[in-house]
C-alpha cells in the first residue's frame, strides 16, 4: 500500500488566500503519468494536469450530484499519480513520523487522503475556467520548484509547485500560495495537536472528521 487538508476549524488552510485559489491551486496539480513522462522536466509534466481534470469536471456524463462519487473516484486516481501522499504525510507529522509503526503510518496516509478528498475535491468541482500560466521553472538535483500564475477577479495570484523526482516521476509533495507553505501549516497543526494529545489524539481527530465530512456534518 503507497503511504501516504480540513476546514480551519481542524487542521484546515491559512491565509488570506480565497478558497477558490487553493481550489485551483490543487486542481492545477492533479494529472496523469504516461511512459513517455518519465524523460519530462517538472514543468511538462504538470501541463497536461489541468487537461486531464477539467476533462472530468466538464464530462456530461460525471456532473452533478449523483454521479459525484464515480467523479470523485476518478479525480482521487488522478490525485495520486501526481501527489506524493507519503512523502506528504511524513514532512507534516516531522520527527513523529519515524516513531510510529509501518502499520500507523499506513494507516496515517490513508486518513490524511480521506482529509484531503473531503475537504477539497469540492472546490475543485466549481471550476470555472479561470487561467494559469507557467512563469518559472527552478531544478536542484532530485527536486523542483514550478511557478505559476493564477489569474483571479483580474489579479494574478503566484502559486507555486514542489516536487520531488522518484523513480522518474516528479511528483508534488507542498504548494506554496502567496507565501505560505501547504505542508508547513499543516504540520504546525499537527504539531499542535501531537503536543496535547499524542498520535493517537491526531488520529481520532482527523477520523472523526472524515466521519462528519462523509455525512455533510461539521467539527463544533
């Protein structure tokens, strides 16, 4: 099993950047691998993401509200041919993530992915055909900074990409928007909670949420 975010109410994003801007944000970032990217740089092989997403969201036959498992479904696989939920789930619990069992951590990714699909995919869902435009592109050996631009109500928003080359793949690990770091604020509420109620507290909350999201309730 490949180990592998929350309203701001439980471990959820910072900032003053809208909603709809991590929206895209992830949305950019979702894409497919093929043989033929294995020889692509970062930037390449984040271009046909919005492609192959938008492809999903448009599809007549997976809108709407009764299709919108089959839909998710499918917008989850492409998830995880282009974030790397391990390396993920490891850089947000810091030094706690070499205390914990194989088994935990298993078991941490799959929760932490289950946060992630309920708490975002249904931003995405809204897009609108906002556009994005690749500025940058900074390679260090096996990792890799994409900058892109998103243009929003006439402003252009930075949003940039870190990835991480594994096995030929460069997959995307963090998202930087305006500043502020994906992982970073997430690890600073874990940590949080690592501190006060230990992994096990973590974990029943993040749980819990995914329990309240599955049925459309809300974390008091």
């Amino acid at each position: 099993m490949k180990r592998g975010v929350m309203n701001r109410k439980l471990l959820g994003p910072v900032g003053r950047v809208e909603c709809i801007v991590m929206r895209l944000a992830l949305l950019l970032s979702f894409g497919i691998f093929s043989a033929s990217s294995v020889f692509a740089g970062p930037t390449e092989e984040l271009r046909p993401t919005m492609d192959a997403v938008v492809a999903v969201l448009v599809d007549p036959d997976l809108r709407g509200e009764e299709r919108r498992s089959q839909r998710r479904t499918v917008l989850m696989e492409l998830a995880a041919s282009r974030f790397d939920f391990e390396e993920m789930s490891k850089r947000v619990l810091g030094k706690v993530w070499r205390q914990i069992s194989d088994e935990e951590k298993d078991h941490f990714v799959g929760i932490f992915t289950q946060l992630l699909e309920n708490a975002y995919l249904g931003k995405i869902e809204n897009y609108s055909g906002e556009e994005i435009r690749f500025v940058d592109e900074r390679v260090k050996e096996n990792r890799a900074v994409v900058s892109t631009l998103f243009e929003h109500q006439g402003q252009d928003i930075p949003i940039h990409y870190v990835m991480l080359l594994k096995e030929g793949r460069w997959l995307v690990y963090d998202i930087n928007i305006e500043g502020v770091s994906f992982v970073n604020n997430y690890r600073q509420q874990f940590t949080s909670i690592l501190r006060r109620e230990k992994f096990a507290g973590l974990v029943s909350q993040i749980e819990k949420k995914n329990r309240l999201n599955a049925v459309g309730g809300e974390v008091q």
